[in-house]
C-alpha cells in the first residue's frame, strides 16, 4: 500500500516537472521566433552568429542562451575557452555505461591536454557495462580489441555492472570513487510515447544518484577557481532561474590544486529534446519522494559545475547506441545540440 502511494506521489511529481517545462519550452520557442523574424529583416547581417541559437526548434531557453553565447564569443574575435577537462591525474574513476568502451581508450592512451603530460594511471580506472562480456562484443563489433588493449595496460574492465545498485556489485566492494561518470545515460527500452520515456529515464537518473552515493569518496568539496559568476541571492538555490544560469556562469571554473575533496558525480547528456526534459540538475538537487514511504529519501547533490562537452578531444571516442550497432548503420547518436556534463557532489556528508 506504502509502495503505491509513494509510487504516485513520486510520478505526479515528475509529470508536473515536465509540465513546467514544456510551458517554458512554448515561451521560450516563441521568443526565438519573434528573433528570427528580426534577424531575416537586417540583424543577421549585423550579428551572423544569432541565427544559429535558433537552428534547432527544439533546444530550451537555457540551452539556447548558452549556444549564443559561445557564438557571440567566437564571432567578435575573442578566443574559445580551452575544453574543460574534469580529471586529475590523482583521481580514481568509476565509467559506467561504456558500450564500446572508446571513450575509456581516449581516457587512457590518448588523453588530452594536461592529462596528455601527467596523465591517469590506467590501475586507478574501472570501466564498466551493464551487458554481459559476450553481449557487448555481439553489440559492438570494436569491443573485444579495445577491450583487451585496456586490460593489458592495467585498467580494469568488468561486465554486468547495474549503475543503480553499485554497491551490490562484489568486482566494486569496498572502493570508493574520486569522480562517477556516466556518459548519455539511457534506460534503452524502446519506450515511444515521450512522457513515459521521459519519466522512465528520470526514475533511472534518481536511481543511479541514490546507488552512487553510497560509494563516493568523502572529504572537503572541492575548491574552484571561478571566472565570471553571477551573484546570487539568499534563498536562491531552489530557484528554476539558477538551473537556467548554472551553465552559463560556470564555464571558466578550473580546479585548483588540493589535497583528496568530495567525489563527484558527472552525467553527460545531449542538449536536445527530450534529454532537455530529464531536467537532471533539479532531480540532483531537489529529488522528488521515493516510490515506497517506507524508503530512505533520495539524497540531495549541489551542482559544482556544467560545462560543454567535447567529443573531438577524445581521440577515437564514439558514443554508441544502448542497442548497439544497427543493420545498415553504425548505432551511433549525436547528431545536432551541444553535448554538456553536469558535476554534482552530495550536499550533506558526514566526513
């Protein structure tokens, strides 16, 4: 009975937060209009950049001020930032999700700049899939190459890993993790109406949050050196207006040398519909009820940083489909929007 109740309690929840933002996807799409518009009457020759916030119809408000952003910057002249890079070569990584373990590849042999020079020791990487081991070289016809040149530098490699119920897994028992990355989390059922999707792979997300905290180093946060941030008022970390502003204002942060802080949590998602509507940084920081009454709360995360993700620095990576490779195709996503990484550590740790 307790199941059921909290069960309905968690959903509607959920619903309503989709329904918040769509109501704010309308507006925000709108706006955009009423800017191409202007922009086709003289101001895409004064400002050629503009237009590109508005190419996809399906990017949100926040998304879009970012994509703006970054083309205004490029466009008057001013350098790129440099990628960020969220490892040190200190840290002790958990990667789940791998697929075709690519990415764990780049990470290891061929990391970019500053990893490149002071790189991570493949001993303190565990990558990791939820397939068995023949099921992902059935999946991914690259998987078994990669996969014995990572071992063969010391990573270790393990199989059948559930992201949602990590401390249960006897290969990971009794480590705990500097940073826990999930790239393109899905559910992968196939689910074709958009809401239950939606909401499936919420109730994964929260999952996964509540499973890793179990298994995150602690410590002190980590210390940031901030560029331009906008200041916040008392009270604000609630507020819907800070998730719009989070990637935005924390863009330039760098970590500073210090000793072992608070691990972290890093998802990466796609900046388009309807990953957009997972709205991961209000599951971290403000998780609806669990599904049983009975169950411990979600725990509550801050977000540290955002910042966009680049694929191409990562020598070699592809991010594959949760199906793997289909007839005709090569499973891989990524077409269109901006890829971003969330960084977020547990609010409250008992050190």
């Amino acid at each position: 009975m307790g199941k059921k109740g909290g069960g309905k309690h968690l959903k509607s929840a959920l619903l309503s937060q989709q329904s918040r933002l769509k109501a704010k996807e309308k507006i925000s799409h709108a706006a955009q209009v009423q800017n191409q518009k202007a922009s086709r009457k003289g101001a895409a020759s004064s400002h050629p950049s503009a237009s590109s916030v508005h190419q996809n119809p399906y990017a949100k408000g926040q998304k879009a001020k970012a994509s703006s952003s970054s083309s205004l910057s490029s466009s008057s002249g001013h350098p790129k930032r440099p990628p960020t890079i969220p490892f040190l070569p200190t840290d002790r990584i958990l990667l789940l999700g791998e697929g075709n373990f690519s990415f764990t590849r780049a990470l290891v042999v061929s990391p970019p700049p500053p990893l490149l020079d002071n790189p991570i020791p493949p001993t303190n990487i565990t990558a990791t899939a939820y397939d068995s081991e023949q099921e992902c070289y059935e999946k991914y016809s690259d998987a078994r190459e990669i996969v014995g040149l990572l071992r063969e530098t010391g990573v270790n490699v393990v199989f059948g890993v559930d992201a949602t119920k990590l401390a249960r897994c006897a290969a990971l028992k009794g480590k705990v993790w500097d940073k826990i990355v999930w790239n393109f989390p899905h559910a992968g059922k196939g689910i074709t109406d958009q809401d239950r999707n939606i909401l499936t792979n919420q109730l994964l997300l929260l999952d996964f949050l509540a499973s890793a905290s179990k298994v995150l180093a602690k410590g002190p946060v980590r210390t940031l050196a901030y560029g331009k941030k906008k200041k916040r008022k008392p009270g604000d970390e609630d507020e819907e207006e800070d998730e719009e502003n989070d990637g935005d204002e924390m863009e330039d942060i760098v970590p500073t040398d210090q000793p072992k802080s608070r691990g972290t949590v890093l998802i990466t998602l796609r900046n388009v519909a309807p990953y957009t509507s997972w709205d991961v940084p209000r599951l971290a920081k403000n998780p609806p009820p669990p599904q049983m009454k009975s169950a411990a709360p979600y725990p509550k995360y801050t977000i540290l940083r955002s910042f966009q993700f680049h694929r191409h620095i990562w020598k070699g990576y592809e991010h594959r489909m949760t199906k793997g490779e289909r007839a005709h195709g090569t499973g891989k996503t990524g077409e269109g929007g901006e890829d971003r990484t969330w960084e977020f550590y547990l609010s409250d740790v008992q050190l």
